[in-house]
C-alpha cells in the first residue's frame, strides 16, 4: 500500500506587534515534532508567518506592503527551508505574496495575492495556488467591530486550483493539491481538483469564532461544524485526504477557531487539534484508499453528468 504520514501544524496567536522570526521559529519546533514522529509533509496555516492581517485597516494599500512577502525564502524564512532541507520533510506554507507580474492587459504592476506554496525538501516549489474565493470587504465598514479586508488586500488567484504528481515520502508520489481558507465552502473548487484524482488536499484557515455577519441566525458552536462539514463532504464526494490547518487562538482581541483535522476519502475525521495553541497532528494515510470512491459511487467517467450542470458556469 501507498502509505503517506502527514501533519497539520496548527499555529496559535501571533500577534500584530511579533515579527516573523518569532512565527518562523515556532514553526521550526513544529518541524522538529514531525520530523521525531516520522511525517513526511508538514501542512502550515493560511497567512502563517503574521498575524491575520486582514482586520486591519489601511487607507493606502501599499502602506500593507509589511505584511507581504517579495520573496521565498528570505532572510526570516530561510530557517523553515533549512529545516525541511534537514529533516526531509516536504512542507505547505501559506502566505501574503507580492509579484510585479503582468495583468490582463498585459501591464506589468504590484499584484498581490493570499498564496500558498508546496516545498520539497530540497526546496524547490512543486506547487503554487493563489486563493480564489476571497470573503470578506474591500473598504472599511464602520458597520463591524473587525474588519475582513480581504477583497482590499488581494487579487482573485489566477492559477486556478492546479493539481501535481509530487514525489514525496515513501508513497513515491502523490497527486497533491490546494486550498485556502474560505475557498473549503464551495464545492466546485473541491470538484475542480477531484476532476485531476487529487489525492491530498493541503489547506490552511484563519476563521474567526464570531461571524460578523450572523446577526443573530447562526449560532456560534455551528462555527466548527460548518468547517468540517465542508472538508468531511469534500474529501468524500472527491475521494480524497485533506489536512486542514488552522491559526487558533485569540490575536490582538479576536479568537479564531482552531480545530485542524484531517480526514480520509471516507469522509471520517482521523485526527483532530485540541488546544488552541501550536499543535502537531498527525495521520498515516494509505493512498490507495482513493481508489474505491473514485472507482465506484464517484467513478466521475461513469456516472457524472455535466451536461446537466450548465447553470454553475453561467451557461
Ligand atoms: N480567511 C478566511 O477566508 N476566513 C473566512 C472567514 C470569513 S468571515 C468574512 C472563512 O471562510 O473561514
């Protein structure tokens, strides 16, 4: 059998005032864990090298530019790398990214987007998602005690949800995937991957505990349902792993939810976080467990019907 170990390193609270050798160095620690309870990929949180920037407020948008990253590695990372390099661990890393890069009319300006990035252990990318689904606002809205400005801060990712055979840990390969925090709601995104037999999907979040927006008609313990409720029927309907990664804890003021998981193509939760602190969970996943829901109920070839979907691209 085709057996991966994997971790999700759920990070707490990092605070607006701690810089990133703080988080780096704490993830560092997280490694070590892995590395002495043999993982072979370690899976990071959404935007993990900062605290979750978006609730705060800047009139000019490059006056955020603190929060981003030009570059992979950098001085403050390099530390991550040389522990992946080290330990010969493949790592998921989510993160502000700044590219000059061209847009649709061809113009090459200052793009930023909420990105994430598969490393090998020799440091080479093998994957790269820019978030899609970005929730939130793009202006401050007096209306809420904390801001979600990710509509403010990020571009709509341009990579579409991209699929690759990655060679890591004793499996050999594994058809290894992305997601990013709000992107775990939408079916399609998962179906996307599911339509190239991913076989893991990596994602990190930063979901806050109090949804601004309940106004009353959602109560808070359904906060972690709907979270896992999302990724248990992704993993499911598309016959896959997932290890979900959370930022938990309260950072200036405001609690995120922690609860990382990661579940099997069956749907079952086989770890889950407990604390709302740093905290390594890990699972050993038998890859060819894939096989039978995508051979059977969600053989996509036999039995999906898409000519009757027309309405979810507009047709
Ligand atoms: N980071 C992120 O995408 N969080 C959202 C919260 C949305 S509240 C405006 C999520 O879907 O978990």
């Amino acid at each position: 059998s085709r057996m991966l170990t994997v971790a999700a390193a759920q990070l707490g609270p990092i605070q607006k005032a701690e810089g990133r050798d703080v988080a780096v160095g704490r993830m560092v620690r997280l490694m070590e864990r892995a590395h002495r309870r043999g993982v072979e990929v370690v899976v990071f949180p959404e935007l993990a090298l900062t605290t979750f920037f978006p609730r705060h407020y800047h009139a000019d948008i490059a006056e955020a530019d603190g929060w981003f990253e030009p570059a992979l590695p950098s001085n403050e990372t390099a530390p991550l790398f040389e522990a992946a390099r080290k330990y010969g661990i493949a790592f998921h890393l989510g993160y502000a990214e700044i590219a000059e890069e061209a847009d649709e009319t061809g113009t090459v300006r200052r793009r930023r987007f909420n990105t994430a990035v598969f490393v090998s252990p020799e440091g080479e990318v093998m994957l790269k998602y820019r978030k899609v689904h970005l929730p939130g606002h793009a202006e401050y809205d007096p209306t809420r005690t904390v801001q979600h400005l990710e509509k403010r801060y990020f571009e709509v990712g341009n990579l579409g949800f991209p699929v690759v055979r990655a060679p890591v840990g004793q499996a050999g390969e594994v058809n290894a995937g992305m997601l990013i925090c709000n992107d775990r709601r939408w079916p399609e995104a998962w179906r996307v991957l599911g339509l190239q037999q991913v076989e893991l999907v990596m994602l990190g979040y930063n979901t806050p505990s109090l949804n601004m927006e309940a106004r009353g008609f959602e109560a808070h313990h359904l906060r972690v349902f709907h979270s896992h409720l999302s990724i248990q029927a992704g993993c499911y309907q598309n016959a896959c792993f997932a290890v979900a990664t959370a930022k938990a804890g309260t950072e200036d003021g405001c609690e995120l939810f922690g609860h990382s998981i990661i579940v099997n193509p069956q749907g079952e939760i086989m770890a889950q976080a407990t604390s709302w602190d740093d905290e390594l969970i890990t699972a050993d996943c038998n890859l060819d467990m894939c096989a039978l829901g995508r051979s059977t109920i969600f053989n996509f070839a036999a039995h999906r019907r898409p000519e009757a979907y027309g309405r979810i691209v507009g047709q």
